[in-house]
C-alpha cells in the first residue's frame, strides 16, 4: 500500500476516534439503544413486525459502530506501516 493511502487511512482514523469520543456521539448511541431494546421488551407478543424492525434497528446500530471501529483499526495499522518505512 502506497504512503498517502495509508496516511489517508490514519487520517480517518483519527476523524473516527474523535466522533466516537465525542459526548453528543456517545450520547446518541446509548440512548439509541436503550430505547430500541425498551421497544421490544414493551412491543406485544402479537406483534412480530415490530419486533422485527426493532432487531433491524439495533443491527444497524451495531454496524454503524463496527464501522467506526474498523476505520479505527485500520488506521492505527496504517500508523504502525508508516513508523517501519
């Protein structure tokens, strides 16, 4: 991999940690996710749809995360890449 990707890559990942750090960010998601899981436990037996759209919610949730955290890893790599140059 060539230095400006990998210098990209870190870059990003400094961008990815300070979002994910920040109150606001932080925040969001615990409420996010308190309120979809309050959702489903309130949601009614016959209601499976619901429920349903609930579990899609969190995933997503989860996979906005694991976003934030794969362009974490990948950065800090890029950053070990660069230092043995």
């Amino acid at each position: 991999m060539n230095e400006g990707k990998l210098r990209q890559q870190a870059e990003r990942a400094a961008r990815a940690e300070a979002l994910m750090r920040d109150p606001l960010i932080v925040e969001a998601f615990e409420t996010l996710d308190k309120e979809f899981v309050n959702a489903w436990k309130q949601s009614s037996i016959d209601d499976q749809a619901a429920r349903e759209n609930i579990y899609q919610l969190l995933q997503a949730l989860d996979a906005l995360k694991g976003h934030f955290q794969k362009v974490l890893e990948d950065g800090r790599l890029a950053e070990e890449r660069l230092k043995h140059r």
